[in-house]
C-alpha cells in the first residue's frame, strides 16, 4: 500500500474524532493549546493503537482467508464507510454536541468517545493484516494524522460551531468506501 492510500484511510478514520473534538470545542468556553493537545493525545492515541490490535487479530486468521481476503478488507471499509455517511446524512439529534458544563475534557468523559471513535480503525487493522501492510508505519499515519485533525477540529468548534460536522463525516464515508473498492478492484480486476 502506497503512502497516498494510507495517508488517504488516515483522513477518513480520523473524521469521526474531528467530528467529536468539535463538540468538545463547543463545549469549551475557550480554547487553549493544551485543551487541542490533549483530545488530539486521546484521539490520536486510541486511532494508533486500535489498527495494532485488528491488525495482530487479523494475522491469526489470514492463511484460513487468504483466497477473499481482498473481499473481507473492501467490505469492511465499505461498511465503516457507509456507516460514516448515514451518521453524517441522518437527522441529528438535538444537542448532540452540548456536554456538561464540568469539565468536558476530563477522563470518564474523553475515554468512551476515544474508544467509540477508533473501533473503525480496528476494523482497519483486521483488513491491513490481509494486505500484510506494515502496521507500524500505518499506525503511527493515523495517530498522528488524528492528532492533528482533532486538535485543529476543538478550535474549528470553539469558533465556528458544529457547521462542519456532518462535512467532514460525509468526506471520511465516501474516501474509506473508494480505498476499499480501489482494494477489490486492485486484486480482482486488475490482478
């Protein structure tokens, strides 16, 4: 996998945290630069090393699939794609973004949305062990890259509001569904 594709899967996994740190943005009278650090720690972190455990758990069932593997990798960007673009598209729910005015930032808080934002990166892993793509660099992309999406989407909420919510989602939806057919066609048309 190439480092346009993999930097590609990065955006569009890291489109549900920037979503949630623009929530967290809202919820924050004012922003500081620790305040963008420290959710783009936790949703970096988590998006890193979710790909490491699906990748590792992947690894122990490729030989048994390796024949579909391509099928298993494009369903899964597929789903989690199209999973992105029905969140996105559906009706959201009456303030969805507005947290508790305690600390929005503190750990019972920013655990669960890390967690419930990089399950899709797990997935990932699972497909990049099928691929046999080198799980460190691709984990290191997407922590970082999520980093900086999350940090930049808590200032984006503080000023402008939850306007670019539903965007980003959309945008995240539709690149993870193109790479995951882009895999299906590299190993079934084009193979």
């Amino acid at each position: 996998m190439n480092f346009l594709t993999l930097l590609l899967i990065a955006v569009g996994l890291s489109m549900d945290a920037f979503s949630v740190a623009i929530c967290k943005g809202l919820a924050l009278p004012r922003t500081t630069p620790k305040h963008c650090a420290l959710v783009g720690v936790w949703f970096g972190g988590f998006q890193a090393l979710m790909p490491i455990v699906g990748y590792f758990v992947g690894v122990n069932f490729s030989d048994a699939i390796r024949s579909v593997d391509h099928w298993v990798a494009f369903a899964l960007l597929a789903l989690i794609g199209v999973n992105m673009l029905r969140e996105a598209l559906g009706k959201e729910e009456e303030g969805e973004c507005v947290e508790c005015a305690d600390n929005p930032l503190a750990a019972r808080k920013m655990l669960p949305m890390a967690v419930a934002t990089s399950i899709d990166a797990l997935a990932v892993g699972v497909s990049f062990a099928f691929l046999g793509v080198d799980i460190w660099g691709a984990a290191a992309t997407i922590g970082v890259t999520t980093f900086l999406f999350s940090a930049v989407g808590v200032k984006i909420g503080n000023i402008f509001g939850a306007r670019y919510k539903s965007k980003a989602e959309v945008a995240g939806g539709i690149i993870l569904i193109l790479i995951g057919l882009k895999i299906l066609l590299e190993h079934t048309v084009l193979a």
